[in-house]
C-alpha cells in the first residue's frame, strides 16, 4: 500500500493590478492484494487518484473595486479493470461444492473484477466588490457542472455440484448482471450529468460605528439529472385510476422538470448599544436558502428497465440442470468484452418499456420537483460583565420542507384502492414531502483566568422534529406522512459541556528564546453531558405493507 500526498500553489503579480494564482492538491493511493497464490494472476492493482484544480484571478480596477474569477476542478476515479491487464478476466468465477463424498464448498477461485468508477466537480465562480462609503456591495454567480459515471461491468459467475460435473463443463448454476437488451454481462455505460447555477447580491451597510446590516438576495438553480447518451430510464405513472396500471419508462430526458424561482432574502444585523460602552452586542439574521437533489438518490435511476438485470439461473438436481445456463468463456482470457452473450437474459418489452414477463423493479421521483429549501433565524446576546467573564445566550432555529422521502409506491396505492401493475413488482418512490424543523436555546459562559487558563461552559436546550432522519429511511407506515412527523433520530434535547484550555510559559526571563523553540504547549480537556437519543421500538411482522 502506498499512499501520497501533493500540495503546490503558485502567485505571480502579472501587473500592478492583476494578480494570479495556482494551487493543486494530489493524492494517489496505489494498493496490491494477493488473490491466493504469489502468481502474477492472483495481483490485483488498485490504483485510485484524488485531486483536485484551481486557478485565481484577481484584478484591481480601483482601490474600491475588486473583481475575482475562480475555477476549480476536483474528483476521484479508479478504474481496475484497466489496471489489471494480467488479470484473467475473461475467465469466470467458479464455485465447486463437492468433491467426492467431501462436502467442500470449495471458495470461489478465479480472478476479482473490480469496478470503473469516476467522478469530477467543474466550477466557475466570479465575485465582484465595490466599496462605497459606509457600503460594501458584492454581486455575483458560480457555476457547477457534475460528472458521475455508472459503469457496470460484470461476466457470469459459474457454480457446479462436484468436481466431476466441473471437468465435463456442466455448471449447475449461473448468475450475474446482464444487460437485457443485448443479453452480455454488465450493462449500458451511462455518464450522468448535473448543473447547478447561483447568483448573488448583498450590501454590508455600516450604518453607525455601533449597527451594521447585512441584506442580499440569493438565487439557486439546481437542475436535473440527465446522461451524456440519453440513456436515463424515467418513469412516468399514469392519471387517476390508471396511475400505477399505465406506468411507464420514457427514454433519454431529464429526470425532472426542476423549480427555477428559487429567490432567497438574507438579513442580519449586528448592534452594540452605545449606552453600554461595547458591553453588550446583539446579534440576528434571517435567510432562505435551497439545496440540490442528492445525485446518490437521483442515480437510482440508472438501473431501471430497459437496462441492466440480475438473472440466477439455478439446478435443484444433477438430472434436472437448467436449460437458461450458458456456459463459456471470453475469446481472451484477459478481456471482459469477449464473452456470448446470453439470449436467456435478453428481455422482451412491450411499448411502456417494461418487461413482458413481469418483476420489474423501478426507481420514480416526482416529474416536476420542488427544489428542498430551508429557512433559518437566529437571535444571540452576548455581555461583557468584566474581569474577563462573557455570558452569552441566544436562539437558533431552523424549518425545512421538501425533503427527501422513500416508501414503496405499490404498497401506497395498494391503501388508496388503486390497482397495481402486474408487471412491476416494486415502485420505489423517492418523494419530497417531509418536512423539519429545530429549536435550539444556547447559553455559555466563559472566564480568562489568570496563569495562561481559560474555561467555558456551554448549555443546549433543544428539539428536532423530521419525517425522516435519513435519505434512505423507509416509515412503516407510508400511507401518510404527517404520522411520520416526529422528533429526529439524533435529537438530543437537553446537553451541556464543560472545557478549558491551559497554555504554560515554561521558560522565562533569559531563556524565553527557548520558549519560543521549544514552548507553545497547551493542555485541554472536555466533558460532555446530554439528556440521549431518543429511539423507536420496532416489532416486526414479515410482511410489512401486504401479501
């Protein structure tokens, strides 16, 4: 295993008013496994680079007015399919049960696959400032385009009852991902693609030596998904009675049709009574803000029909082997793209684009998305009482909506009488209906001690309410998401935490240049006290929704 780590970063004053900048971070991670034996064969190379790019251009027009441009690049990516060109791929996975009366279950043997995974943030940002008296105003926008690869490669994997049924070639069991238009192992490429855009203007006012304001307006466009072939599987569900019953899978597009009036106000405030002498500051703020669709979520997508579907092909007895196995070999040992493909696996699709025969599995949003937005608020006072000892106390607070939800559509329907499709088995259904909100009473109290010790204390009373703690959380009860609405899974409603920090001086007077070299230590400790998670008792029934 080797792993690096590499920073540079370059300045340069083209001219008295335009300066440029360069910076790079690179880390490459290269790792061997043995799969076995120490045979050139049985390494397996993984070889994985993070990194990431910016360039920076400053230029001054006039001492009040500054413009800077930023662009940035960053991903990561292996591919160990590439890296391992003396892998036998194109050999399949094989598992022995038996030999003789001896029941082996012999590991599988034969070479790892790996995965082809790569992913890359392109962004441009320009800011602009102009300083006008009392006002400082800064206007402008990024833009953030988003690469993700779904690549699944794959080939067969073989399974025999004895060694014996392995030397005549008479697998008892084939399984693995194929690609159900074709019928040959893995699936359709898809490079999927994102872009986000926002703008901005705000002004910091300084209205008085003692009252400053801050207002500025936000804007966010988050778009949809889509693939570099226009090759996204979307569903799309039918009206009224016929919702689930005329289901389906439109070709290429975008996954939704995104929000676009996404406007958000920013206010805060900060104020220093003058009668107070500085003794006391208040500060304030409100803003709107909105958020992406997690591309983790929205990639579910790609593994929709038409495309990619597991198949196991499976034999109950030696007399009795299943006629769907195909059994083979790439034309090269060392390449993935050589094997026949299995007309077993190919699938027919009627004009919806689902299986004829049934069990499809879909992954749906809504067709028209309303992006996820929150607002947030805050109020805090904080007040010099002198010899060193500031209290504060303050509130923060928070209401989000359009969050993410996940349930089982059919299992929906199923409640509201609506009939289900019976070529899909599961609708898995990522809503935005939940909602949250926080509340949150903060108080500290921190005091300067003399001999370099300082100390704070610190008390939280608060309360997390949500429909769902996680992207991925399934409600037992999907029928209504108001019964979801409960306090959140990492709410901790009472919590209180005790610090200090000690910094000695251990050389003093003539030897202070010591200090200097070998000094700077410092010796801390916290302690932290809180009311616990709340939890959920869970009693399990099989099936959860229906029969």
């Amino acid at each position: 295993l080797t792993e690096s780590q590499y920073n540079g970063r370059a300045d340069a004053d083209v001219t008295g008013k335009d300066h440029l900048s360069g910076a790079i971070y690179w880390v490459p991670v290269n790792q061997t496994n043995y799969n076995g034996g120490a045979r050139n064969y049985n390494l397996f190379h993984h070889n994985a680079i993070n990194d990431a790019f910016s360039a920076i251009w400053n230029h001054t027009f006039s001492p009040s007015v500054l413009n800077e441009a930023r662009a940035n690049a960053a991903g990561w990516r292996w591919n160990e399919i590439t890296d391992n060109p003396q892998a036998p791929v194109g050999l399949p996975q094989i598992t022995i049960g038996q030999i003789g009366s001896i029941q082996n279950n012999l590991n599988t043997f034969g070479s790892a696959l790996g995965s082809d995974l790569n992913q890359w943030t392109y962004g441009y940002k320009d800011v602009a400032t102009i300083v006008a008296g009392p006002h400082t105003f800064k206007f402008g926008g990024d833009f953030t385009r988003l690469y993700y690869l779904s690549n699944p490669v794959g080939r067969p994997n073989y399974n025999f009852f004895n060694v014996w049924d392995f030397l005549n070639d008479a697998p008892k069991e084939e399984s693995g991902n194929f690609d159900t238009v074709t019928g040959l192992p893995g699936g359709s490429r898809a490079d999927n693609r994102e872009n986000l855009l926002g703008l901005f203007v705000q002004d910091d006012w300084k209205v008085r030596s003692t009252l400053t304001i801050n207002v500025g307006l936000r804007y966010g466009y988050f778009g949809s998904i889509f693939t570099k072939q226009n090759n996204l599987s979307v569903a799309q569900f039918g009206t009224g009675a016929n919702y689930l019953t005329d289901l389906n899978l439109r070709q290429g597009g975008n996954l939704w049709t995104p929000q676009k009036l996404n406007f958000g106000p920013q206010l805060g405030f900060n104020w220093s009574p003058e009668a107070l002498n500085g003794k006391l500051v208040v500060r304030g703020g409100y803003g709107l803000n909105f958020n992406q669709e997690e591309i983790a979520i929205s990639s579910n997508a790609n593994y929709n029909p038409p495309g990619a579907g597991n198949y196991d092909f499976n034999s109950n007895t030696p007399t009795s082997i299943n006629a769907n196995i195909i059994y083979g070999i790439s034309s090269s040992p060392t390449s993935l793209a050589g094997f026949a493909p299995n007309p077993n696996t190919r699938t027919i699709y009627n004009s919806n684009n689902l299986p004829a025969a049934g069990k499809a599995v879909v992954s749906a949003l809504p067709s028209r998305l309303p992006t996820a937005y929150s607002n947030h608020y805050s109020l805090d006072l904080e007040f010099d009482f002198g010899r060193q000892l500031i209290a504060s106390l303050g509130y923060q607070g928070s209401t989000s909506h359009h969050l993410i939800t996940q349930y089982h559509e059919n299992a929906v329907a199923a409640a509201q009488g609506l009939a289900l499709n019976p070529l899909v088995t599961d609708v898995i259904f990522f809503g935005n209906e939940a909602a949250s909100n926080n509340n949150a009473m903060l108080a500290s109290l921190k005091h300067q001690f003399s001999h370099n010790f300082s100390a704070e204390a610190q008390f939280a009373w608060a309360k997390s309410m949500d429909n769902g703690s996680g992207p991925y959380e399934l409600d037992p009860y999907p029928y209504n998401q108001a019964f979801a609405y409960q306090r959140s899974d990492f709410n901790i409603g009472r919590s209180a935490k005790l610090f200090g920090v000690w910094q000695p001086v251990i050389f003093r007077g003539s030897h202070g240049w010591i200090e200097r070299v070998a000094g700077g230590w410092s010796l801390s400790g916290i302690l932290n006290v809180h009311s616990g998670f709340g939890w959920t008792p869970v009693y399990s029934t099989g099936n959860l929704y229906y029969n």
